[in-house]
C-alpha cells in the first residue's frame, strides 16, 4: 500500500501538476503516491508531466500511481 | 506578520534555542524544514511548475534579503520581478525625487508620483504587488563611504545606477563582504549584464578596471524605456539564477546586448591577478 496519497480531483492545470509535484519533491526515491484526480485534463496531464520528470506512472481509473525517481 | 518576517522571526527563535541547547551540551534536535503555505503556492505556482524551479527554489528566494541599488529605469523592473517571484526582503535604495522626465522607462513610477521620493514610490508599488514579503526603502545615494555598510547582511546585491563611481564602490563592496553581485548598465539602445560571484568569479573592476574617459551620462545620451526593460529584466533573471542556481549565471564575463540589431553577445572576462578589489579573496 502506498504510504502517501493527494487528491486533486478540485483543481485545475496547472494546479494539479504543481500540488503533485510539491508532493514527489518531499518524497524519497522509489517512494509511492498514489495521486486521486478528476476524469479529463488531470488524468492526461499529470502522468505525462511525470513521466517527463523521469517517474514511474501507471494509470488505474481515476488513480495515477507514480513511483518517485 | 507577514509570512516572510514570521519565518524569520521562527529562524531567529529557532537559533537562540539551538545556541541554548548546544551550550547545555545535549543532543541537537532537526528543526523541521519549512513548508510553503498554501497562498504562496497559489502565487507562485506558474513558477514553481517549472522543471528547473520547485520548493527548495521558491524557499531560497522566499529567505533571502536582496538589496537594489536604484529605483529608476533598471531598478524597477528588477524590483518588481523579485517582488513577484517571492523574494522575501528587498531593500530598494535610491536617494532622488520621481521626475516627469523619469515615467518613459522607470514603471514603478506613475504620474501622480512626480516631486515623490523614488525609494517611498517604488516601495509602494512592490508592496501592492506582493504584501507576503518585506520593502524597505532607503533615501540614500550609495557611494564608496557607505557601501560596504549597505551590502552587509545582504545575500545579493543588485546595482541598478547609472554611474561608474557607484557601481566600482558598489563592487569593491561586495568582494570585500563576498555578497554576490549583479551589474548592468544601459544606454540609447544598448547594455550589459554581469553576474558575479566575489572570489569565484571575474568581478566588475576585473572586466573594467578603469572608467572609459568618454562614458556617456545618461542625460546627454537618451535612453529608449524598453531598453531599458530588457537590460533590468536580464538582470532580474540573473539575480533569480544566483538565489537558487536553478541555471548558471552569466559569470566571468558579460552580455553584451544590441537592441537595434538584436545581437546578444556572450563577452568572456576572467579574473585579474591584479585586481585592487578580487585578486585577494
């Protein structure tokens, strides 16, 4: 189970990348957040940001899954 | 309290604490690190989401105390871009009144303004842009007398004058106290800008060691506003640079900038073994 979760589900681009990008920035490697957005923009946006960022992401639902590089 | 003197003032509690409990000889607690509230997320959001940029960025600039010298054409976009950006004290130096002739290029001064003193003009405005950090205007003229007084304490200094015997005072300061050091000058349609890093890199007086004896005043030369606002937001960009090292500055050299021809170009200058400010650090 990941030990950190954010829920961004209320925010906008690029709100929700800046939240979950705070977030990984307080994490250590190899560190999971699972990061709870709304269907649309978000769940295009933020995988791709992370995964840019050299993350690990995967996509489960509503439910981005990034591992932390 | 804003934000930014709350911290300090925690900072300062935070030491005399720590001081106590070292001289007490028991182990030292980690003081927590600190967090950006929700506020300064919001404002500073379209720069924290740069890749280059992120916490530990925005909190260097948040603590850090930066003083500009001038409040004029290279003074004002270079204050309002570090009020904006979070810098957490500026002080902003500038010892003459806001002229009607001053409002083509100088955007921190507005035409009700005229007769004002221009440090207590510029503060105003910076504290409308950003009331989480700290201003403080100075009535003063920076010269050799008071500038090593002046740039003590500082994390970085920013000369935004326009002459050479404030800007050679301005650097023999700063070497002497390591505070690093920003210059830039411009004119008709032309600059430059200087990064400097006191003891690492080529300083102000080791790129020119003396005063050119035709150097133009700005009043007999003319100087067009955007210029003007390339040059002091160059300037503000390197002063971003050296808070955070997010990229590296223009150091151990200059930039030398055409706005006519749009020609930017990148002038190396090392350092001199005898520079009177550099040579010894």
């Amino acid at each position: 189970m990941p030990a950190r979760t954010l829920d961004i589900s209320a925010l906008t681009c690029p709100m929700t990348w800046v939240r979950t990008k705070l977030e990984l920035e307080r994490m250590a490697p190899g560190e999971a957040l699972e990061v709870r957005c709304s269907a649309g923009e978000a769940l295009d946006q933020v995988p791709r940001s992370a995964r840019e960022a050299g993350h690990g992401v995967s996509v489960e639902g509503t439910t981005i899954r990034i591992v932390r590089a | 309290m804003s934000d930014a003197s709350r911290r300090g003032f925690f900072r300062e509690l935070a030491s005399v604490v720590a001081s106590a409990r070292e001289a007490a000889a028991e182990p030292e607690p980690e003081a927590p690190p600190p967090e950006l509230t929700d506020a300064e997320i919001e404002r500073y959001s379209r720069q924290l989401v740069l890749p280059e940029w992120g916490a530990a960025a925005q909190l260097a600039v948040t603590e850090a105390s930066v003083l500009v010298i001038g409040a004029g054409a290279l003074g004002a976009p270079v204050a309002l871009y570090l009020a904006g950006a979070g810098v957490g004290r500026i002080g902003i130096l500038d010892d003459d009144a806001v002229e009607l002739s001053n409002l083509h290029r100088q955007l921190l001064h507005f035409t009700p303004d005229v007769g004002v003193a221009k440090a207590e003009s510029a503060a105003a405005k910076l504290r409308y842009l950003n009331p989480d950090i700290v201003i403080e205007p100075y009535q003063v003229h920076a010269d050799a007398e008071n500038a090593a007084a002046l740039v003590e304490g500082q994390n970085l200094v920013v000369d935004c004058s326009d002459s050479f015997a404030t800007r050679y005072a301005v650097n023999a300061a700063c070497c002497a106290a390591r505070v690093p050091l920003v210059e830039a000058g411009v004119l008709g349609v032309s600059g430059l800008v200087m990064s400097i890093k006191p003891g690492r890199t080529a300083c102000y007086r080791c790129a020119f060691p003396v005063e050119p004896h035709d150097a133009p005043r700005c009043a007999d030369a003319g100087v067009l506003g955007p210029a003007a606002g390339v040059i002091g937001s160059l300037q503000a960009l390197e002063a971003l640079k050296l808070l955070t090292g997010v990229a590296p500055p223009i150091a151990d050299g200059f930039l030398q900038v055409d706005l006519a021809t749009a020609e930017f170009l990148r002038v190396r200058a090392g350092r001199r073994d005898d520079c009177p400010d550099c040579a010894n650090l």
